[in-house]
C-alpha cells in the first residue's frame, strides 16, 4: 500500500507516503501484530520468568509479570529492548513519540522489581 519511499540524507529518516484508507490498514495490523507478540511472551519458553503481560491501550505502559528469582538470575531481562523496540516502531507509523515505560512485577505479591523508560 505504500506508494513512494524518500530517504532523507540530511538525517538518514525515511519519509513514506501511502493513501489513508491503506494507512489506517497497515496501522490496526501493525497494532495487532505488536498485541499477539506482546501476549505471546507469557507462554513463549524462550522467556520461562514472564508469566502474564499487560499494556495500556494508548501503548504508554507495559507490564510484565514475572517470577523474581528466576527474572534476576536469567537473561530473560533481554527482552526489555526488543519491547522498546516493537513499541517505538509501532508509535513512530502512528506518528506518535516513540517511547513507553515498561515496569517489571513480581508475580507473587506485585512488588515492583524494575521500571525502565524508552
């Protein structure tokens, strides 16, 4: 659906023009696409410390909960920047400040264990 792409080489941005009704597409598909990868993180073995996400509708804030033990020994931390990365892209297409909190929560008794900004 996009009809044209301009790279800008003053600041190495891309411009791409594409027709709204293709747009609005591309968006609520990019959105649902950013949802199911966000819920998937709950069940995906890669990360076995995450077990449940929650995100805001306006994508300001994610939510993992997980399990503190194995959270703070793992390496399931890494996918900190993969979520900062999904949501900025998403809010970049959405022309929106591309940035998020992303809090880290202890399954058992909610504590905070972590909040980071990107």
């Amino acid at each position: 659906g996009f009809e044209a792409v301009k790279l800008n080489k003053e600041d190495g941005s891309a411009t791409y023009r594409i027709q709204k009704g293709n747009y609005r597409v591309f968006l609520a598909k990019l959105r649902n696409n950013l949802s199911v990868d966000l819920n998937s993180l709950a069940e995906d073995k890669d990360y076995p410390s995450i077990k449940k996400v929650e995100f805001t509708n306006d994508l300001s804030t994610v939510t993992l909960y997980v399990e503190k033990e194995d959270y703070l020994s793992g390496l399931d931390h890494f996918i900190d920047q993969s979520i900062f990365e999904w949501v900025g892209k998403y809010k970049s297409f959405a022309n929106q400040v591309p940035s998020c909190e992303l809090i880290i929560r202890d399954i058992e008794d909610n504590s905070v264990i972590q909040e980071n900004k990107g």
